[in-house]
C-alpha cells in the first residue's frame, strides 16, 4: 500500500472536515430572526447543524490519529487485536484504527 498518496488522502480530508465545522460555526452564530416562528425553525435547524459538526468532529479526530498512525510507521494495523488490517477496508475507511472484527465487536457493546 502506498502510504504516500494515503496521507495526501486524508489531509485533503482533513482540510475538508476543517471547513465543514467552520462553516457549521459560521452559520450557527448568525443572528437570530426576531418572528417566533422563524426563531423555532432555527433550532431546529441548529440542532441538526450541531448534530452534523459533532460528527464532523469525530471524523477529523479520525483522520488526524491515522495521519499520526502513518508517521508513526503503525497504519494499518488493528489498535485492539494487532493483526494487518485489509487493504480493502483501508481504501473504504482511510481512517480505520481497527479491523472488520474488532470494529463489529465494538459496535456490538453500543447496540
């Protein structure tokens, strides 16, 4: 795999998701409109606005540790069982710090 155009991959991700959250602040510290049913439209808004920045959030932290992983020569490998995490689920999720198993089994303790 090369680990090269990988990293370029996720720093153009991580650009990306950095002006995402800017533009999710940016446009939740606009001024509120003063009609009640305006202002009621806006939270909704603001609680969907806010629900995409967490997520936004959580993918750059994401991306930057597999920036890190790469420059520490340990991308690619599972954090929980150790074992080489498929190319394959490299190319889908760049930023993956576990394998298919380990993954599932984590997803497993919030369902």
């Amino acid at each position: 795999m090369d680990y090269h155009s990988v990293k370029l991959r996720l720093k153009t991700r991580e650009k990306e998701l950095v002006q995402r959250i800017e533009r999710i602040k940016q446009n939740m510290q606009k001024s509120a409109n003063k009609d009640w049913s305006e202002q009621a439209q806006e939270r909704e808004n603001d609680e969907v606005m806010e629900a995409l920045g967490h997520e936004a959030v959580q993918e750059l932290r994401q991306v930057k540790q597999a920036i890190q992983r790469i420059e520490e020569d340990e991308y690619g490998i599972c954090e929980h069982c150790g074992q080489t995490i498929p190319e394959a689920r490299l190319e889908v999720m760049p930023y993956t710090a576990r394998c298919i198993r380990c993954a599932d089994q984590q997803q497993a303790l919030y369902r």
